[in-house]
C-alpha cells in the first residue's frame, strides 16, 4: 500500500512539474497542394496548440491543436471561397479540426514523430507528424505530415478526381512557444 502511495505522489509531482506551452504570434500552420499540377500554398491564421513535450519524458507528452477552419487562406480569393465550402472545409458546417498525439518516438537527436489523431468533418484517423524540438526559453517546434484529403472527405464530388487535385496535402508547421500562463 505504501509503494502504491508513494508511486502516485511521485506522479503527481511529475504531472505537475511539466509544462504546457503555447503558441506566440509568429507561430504557423500551413498546407502546401497542387491544382493541374500547379502547387499553391494556403496557412491557417486562427489555431490554439497547447503543447506538453518533454524529449526526456515522451510519456507524458500531448499535443492539441485546435484549428479554426474559416482562417483557412491562400491568397486567391475564388479558391478560398471554394476552400471555406461544403465540397471542401465545410467551414459553416464543421468549423473546427483538431489533432491529439499523445503517442511519442524519439527518431535521433531533436527529431521525433507525435503518433496523433486528426479529426476533421466527422472523420478521425491517424496522421502522424515529424517534427524537429529545440528547447530553451522560447521552444521551437517544426513539424510536417502529409494527410490525405479524401480519407477526411475533404475535396468531394468532380473534386474527388485525383488526376485535377491529388490526395495527398503536406502540412507544415513552425511553432514558437512559451509557458502556458496558469
């Protein structure tokens, strides 16, 4: 009984020892797609990470990132009205995405891939994420995933042909974070 108390104190102290950080302002969320060959690149001005990653305690790491999908832009406004849409983002619809890891592998000095949860219009499936993690006051995360827009039903009818648009959208992000104020 003493080991089980013991054992949970220690936990808690743990838990309560990691920090979570979020995002500053120069933080970013970005996708990069092709049209007829022809890539673009769109970024997502509105997202809330709230980041725990310790590289020496993977366990007790998470990630959860909220993505409001209404920020969603590329700088072409016919494609962002279409993007915003119910073919794609359906942004009125489901106006949010978020992604959950709290599964960790360390790949070798400050890489790492975050085994995490994508959950976008209705669907959830597992979208793994690479990342390189420099500590210090201000961590840096640099991250990047490819995800498949049709497996989240992103892009439907005329759009589901991959000839036009293919599946797979490369998401990168660079995140500058900070303590979480209490």
């Amino acid at each position: 009984m003493r080991v089980f108390l013991l054992c949970a104190l220690l936990f808690a102290a743990t838990a309560a020892t990691a920090a979570d950080y979020v995002a500053q302002p120069d933080s970013k969320l970005g996708f990069t797609a092709t049209y007829q060959d022809e890539a673009f690149q769109g970024t997502f001005t509105r997202f809330a990470p709230v980041i725990r990653f310790d590289p020496a305690d993977l366990a007790s790491s998470r990630f959860d990132v909220r993505i409001t999908l209404a920020s969603a832009g590329t700088a072409n406004a016919e494609r962002d009205e279409m993007l915003l849409g119910s073919e794609f983002f359906d942004a009125a619809g489901a106006p949010e995405a978020r992604y959950v890891a709290t599964r960790f592998r360390a790949l070798g000095g400050n890489r790492f891939v975050a085994e995490g949860t994508l959950s976008l219009r209705g669907v959830s499936k597992p979208v793994p994420l690479t990342f390189t993690w420099t500590p210090g006051a201000k961590p840096v995360l640099v991250g990047e995933a490819t995800v498949s827009r049709l497996a989240f039903k992103v892009g439907t009818g005329d759009w589901t042909d991959t000839d036009l648009l293919p599946d797979a959208v490369k998401v990168t992000t660079r995140l500058v974070l900070t303590p979480k104020p209490n």
